[in-house]
C-alpha cells in the first residue's frame, strides 16, 4: 500500500492538513518480567511489619493494665458529679426565696386562740425553711402556758405546721381566794374568781402544788375511769396517804387512802357504785383494794 501525501490548504483563511492514512498495526510490546524483591528490601518491610505488631501490642497492654485505673477515674468523676449536684440542690433548699416560710397553720388548740400562735410565728415570714430557728421559736411559744408541747413540721414549699398538745386540767386549787385552773404538773393554766365548773376542787392542806400530798390526789383523779372522774367535785388530802375525794349527787364520799394500787381500787369503786343506788348518802372504802365497802350515814 502506497502512502498518500499529506495535503494542506486553506478555507477562508484557515488552514488544514489530511493526515496520512493509518499504517498497519504495530506489533504487541513484550512484557517486562517482575524482579523478584531483593533480601534487603523483604528484610526491611517485616521489619516495619514487626514494629507495628508491637506498637499494637504494646498499646493493648497500656489499656489492660490501666483499665482499673480508668474505671477509677469514672466512678471518681461520677461521685464527683453527685456531690456537686447535691450541694447545688442544697443550696437551692436553703438560700431560694420559693422555699421561704409564707404559711403557718396551727392545729390541736382548745383553750389558746390559734391566730396568737400564728402571729407569734409569723415575725419568721421569709425566712428559707431549712434556715428557721427553731429554738427561737420555742422561746416564742414559751409565753402560752397552756402549751404542754408541740410539733413542728415543714411543708415545701413555704407552710410551717405548728401542731399543738395543750394542757390539760386536773382540777381548780384556790388560793388567797383565786380559783386556779392547774394541770397535772401544778401549772396555773387560767385564773378565776369563782368556782370553776367542770373540774374537782383540789384542797391539800394548804401545802402548794408541789407536795407530795397534791401528786398524790393527781394520780389518784388520773387513775379513774372516765365516769367515775367526771362525778368527782372535791378532793382533799393531807399527806400522800390520804386521799379521799366526793362525788356529785348525794355527796358520797370515797375513802381512798395512798396512790399505790390505784387501778385495783378504780376497778373495785367501779363495781361498788354499780351495786349501790346512787341516792343513797353514804362512803365508799375501797383503802384496802381487795375488800371494798360501802358505809351507809
């Protein structure tokens, strides 16, 4: 085959050339025959190999021999974290104005005017709960006698209840002619100038309500049943082992004698007076609690 030359020329101005027309196809270049990796070389990349296998190695030795010291570290960082969030709510509790004192509700009150207790309470408004002086309180509350005890207890988020025992009466003891209204412990719980109704008459020989003689008729007057005890208008004694105390009615009297065996001897006056009529004048003797009787005048 002969080859055609190439021609150029020009079409306004532009040039062209007409390549010469493909030549047979070239024969296939031999492959080149890899050379096998010279012992230098092979020596030099297990040797790289070998350095990455320790470093491996190495490093999963550092985590298994730290591992308790990680694990350490968490549970120290956690109690950390608790502490820290317990004393941010305790902080919370003691300086935030939502949990000041704004409310205080009194209960358990017979004789005493609750709004008194309130408004002794009161001068503490605004101050946060868990910052209330509570023995300034008890100095406030100090000044009702007729509180035998109470009870505090905080309501989140702003109530204070003041839960109140009073004292209770045990009879009226006149003295220089003033009727006083006392508890068990010989505490005036209020004053009059007349008898006070509802409560025995406690007479002890002039001595005061810290004699043996007035502890003595209070233990006695406790030991009644209910119905018995409401029926007592006066008792007397002059040492604590005479005791002896009158019943509404016709004035039957009891003959009680000391405090001691004083649940035998509310049991056997009991069943004394359910056998004797009631309008019958007479004495109960119930000093010896295992052979009562009844003494009619």
């Amino acid at each position: 085959m002969t080859s055609r030359p190439v021609r150029s020329g020009s079409v306004r101005g532009a040039e062209f050339r007409v390549a010469d027309a493909p030549q047979a196809e070239r024969a296939p270049r031999p492959r080149l025959r890899a050379r096998a990796p010279s012992a230098d070389a092979l020596a030099k990349k297990q040797l790289r190999q070998a350095a990455r296998a320790r470093r491996r190695a190495e490093r999963a030795e550092l985590r298994r021999f730290t591992r308790r010291a990680r694990h350490r570290k968490v549970v120290l960082l956690s109690a950390v974290g608790v502490v820290t969030a317990l004393f941010g709510l305790i902080a919370v509790a003691v300086f935030s104005p939502i949990l000041s004192l704004r409310t205080v509700v009194v209960d358990g009150t017979n004789r005493i005017d609750p709004a008194e207790i309130q408004a002794a309470v009161e001068i503490y408004t605004g101050t946060p709960l868990a910052l209330l002086d509570f023995d300034a309180i008890t100095e406030e509350l100090s000044v009702f006698p007729l509180i035998r005890s109470y009870v505090t207890e905080i309501v989140p988020p702003d109530t204070l209840l003041v839960h109140v025992v009073e004292r209770e009466p045990i009879g009226s003891v006149q003295v220089d002619g003033v009727f006083r209204l006392v508890d068990p412990a010989g505490i005036t719980i209020q004053e009059s100038a007349e008898n006070i109704e509802g409560v025995p008459v406690i007479s002890v020989g002039g001595a005061d309500t810290s004699s043996p003689a007035f502890a003595a008729v209070t233990e006695v007057l406790l030991s009644l049943p209910a119905d018995v005890g409401g029926q007592v208008v006066s008792a007397t004694a002059t040492t604590k082992d005479d005791v002896s105390f009158v019943l509404s009615g016709v004035g039957q009297r009891v003959v009680w004698g000391s405090a001691s065996d004083s649940a035998r001897k509310a049991a056997l006056l009991a069943r004394l007076i359910s056998l004797t009529d009631a309008g019958r004048a007479g004495e109960f003797d119930v000093s010896a609690p295992s052979n009562g009787i009844f003494r009619p005048s």
